[in-house]
C-alpha cells in the first residue's frame, strides 16, 4: 500500500482517513487509506518481515459526514458504526 497523509483536512479522492490503535502505524498522523468503504481487515508489511494485522472497530466523523474516519484496532474484530 503506498503510503498516502493528509494533513489539510481532506484526503485525496479515493482515500480516507485512518487511526490505529497500536502497531506500526499506531503513531501516525493524517495517515489514509483506500476508501471509502473502509476495509474491513488492513494488513502492513512488517519490515522486518512477517505482516501485521488491523480489523475495523468503527467509522465516523469528527465534524463533517463527507469526510469518514476509520478506526482500526490490533486484534479485536469487533465491528460497529457510529451514529
């Protein structure tokens, strides 16, 4: 996956806004990804080999419903949408 950050406020066109809670992007700020719909499993190269695994917590927004932010946790495949 390329590695695609926004920091405007508003992602490129076919990309989204991401949070990771933990893992190697667990410290990234503005990171996208592909989507909307945001997918529901998201796999990263480790570099030093192997891959590590998100599942899809929730998705919302902030303050503007054309702009969804994807929640993605470590190892839970707990799924639910905010209101």
């Amino acid at each position: 996956m390329e590695d695609v950050f926004d920091t405007t406020g508003r992602p490129p066109k076919g990309w989204m806004h991401a949070i990771f809670h933990g893992g190697p992007y667990g410290e990234d700020v503005g990171r996208c990804i592909p989507g909307p719909p945001a997918p529901e499993i998201f796999t990263v190269t480790l570099a030093e080999g192997g891959v590590h695994t998100y599942r899809l917590w929730t998705v919302g927004s902030w303050s503007d419903p054309e702009d969804p932010i994807a929640v993605y946790n470590p190892d839970g495949p707990r799924f639910r949408r905010l209101s």
